[in-house]
C-alpha cells in the first residue's frame, strides 16, 4: 500500500516490516528499497513504538495495514538514491466519534525540505477517503514552531490543550475538506461546465480525486447546485 507526493513515496508499514525494525534492522533498507540511515529511527518512533504496532499487526492482521506507521521514502534524484527521510501515519482506526489521530517525524538531516508537510497532507488526504471519518487531530508543542506550521499549512488549526501537559491540540474537519472541495468544483464548473449533468460528473470527478468517494458524492451535488444557478441566470 502507497501513497504519492511531489518528492516522496509512502510505504504502509506491515508485520514483516516491523519484525525486522525489532530483529534484524540492517535488512530494512532491502525490504522499503532504500537507503536507511544509521540515525534511524527518528523523534517518537522507538522501540515501544514498534512494539505497540507489532501487537495492532498481530491482532488486526492485514485490516491493520494503512491505519498505522507510513514510510517516507525520498525520491532517487541526481545527487542521491531513494532514502528513507521519516515515518508519519495514525493512532489506529477511527474512534466512535470518526476521530483519527496523525502523528509524523522527519530525520534532522532531511528537515526544512518541506517533506513533513507532504507527508501530512498526503496522509491527510488519504484518511478523509475513508467512510466513518469525521476529523484528524495532531498533538504538538509551543516548543516546536516547525511542527505547528506544518499542521497550520495543512489545515489544522489549534483547538486547546492536549491530552498531557505541554501539548496543543489541533484539528482538521471532514467539512473543511468538504468547503475545499466546494471551491475547486465551483471554478471547474465555471470553467468547463454547459449543462447540468456534466458540471456534475466533472465535478465529482474532481471530488474524488482530492477526497476519494465521499468527496466525488458531495462534489457531485455541489456541481448540480451550481450549475443550475449559473444556468438560470444566463436565462434571464
């Protein structure tokens, strides 16, 4: 399972990728094909991370897949080969309420290229495809202007106090993903549209492409709401 951004390819962690992060880790780099560094893993993703994931993997088998740990993988270029830059993923399922929880890291040496913003947004895109969810909240610190900054880009805002002293928490709602959408549609209808049902087809076209089934169902309605306003008015 993989995802795709500008410069990055993300691999969804599995059991086998997290026995040999616990057993033999000099064999990760042949498993994601590429470069691992000595300096990983990075931030948060420790031992008791593994651990916590290798047990969701055991108990939820491959339904588990996609609803954890992510890998970054930088793009091969001319000055380097692909390289494994951080990890971001989820907390898990959604939770009763729609609720899923992101959380992301970035090697020092490969910050302030913009690849946890990426990495974020993709995930981001990509958990609000899902039925059931309804937001994505992040927990950061005052302490880590980066970090906030790249919840803020995309599209989190602060909402309080976190779970443990010294963390903010941020949120992101399916209806803000929801207003995106509406916008896009709109200028792709003002754009291309002449008559209802196209403005509509193009629109949920557009729609899941930017947030996969629930996006193509709202930008369908959304595009025939619009449509037919700009259709009465050329008219009169």
């Amino acid at each position: 399972m993989t995802l795709r951004t500008e410069n990055l390819t993300l691999i969804a962690s599995t059991l086998a990728h997290i026995r040999i992060e616990l057993e033999t880790p000099e064999l990760l780099a042949e498993l994601l094909g590429a470069t691992v560094s000595s300096a990983w893993p990075s931030g948060e993703y420790d031992r008791d991370a593994m651990e916590f994931f290798k047990t969701c993997f055991e108990e939820g088998g491959k339904d588990a897949e996609g609803w954890y740990g992510w890998y970054a993988i930088r793009d091969a270029d001319e000055t380097s080969p692909a390289t494994l830059v951080g990890a971001g993923g989820y907390f898990g399922p959604p939770d009763a309420d729609g609720t899923v929880e992101i959380g992301y890291s970035v090697l020092p040496a490969w910050q302030r290229h913009g690849y946890a913003t990426q990495m974020t947004d993709a995930l981001v895109r990509n958990v609000f495809s899902m039925l059931h969810v309804e937001r994505v909240i992040a927990h950061t610190t005052e302490e880590n202007p980066a970090s906030i900054a790249v919840l803020a880009r995309c599209g989190f805002s602060a909402t309080g106090e976190g779970r443990e002293l010294g963390l903010i928490a941020t949120l992101i709602s399916a209806f803000a993903g929801f207003a995106l959408f509406a916008f896009c549609g709109y200028w792709m209808i003002a754009l291309f549209s002449s008559n209802g049902f196209d403005s509509s087809l193009e629109a949920s076209v557009t729609g899941f492409l930017f947030f996969g089934p629930v996006g193509a169902l709202t930008g369908g309605i959304v595009g025939f709401i619009f449509s037919k306003r700009a259709l009465a008015k050329s008219d009169n």
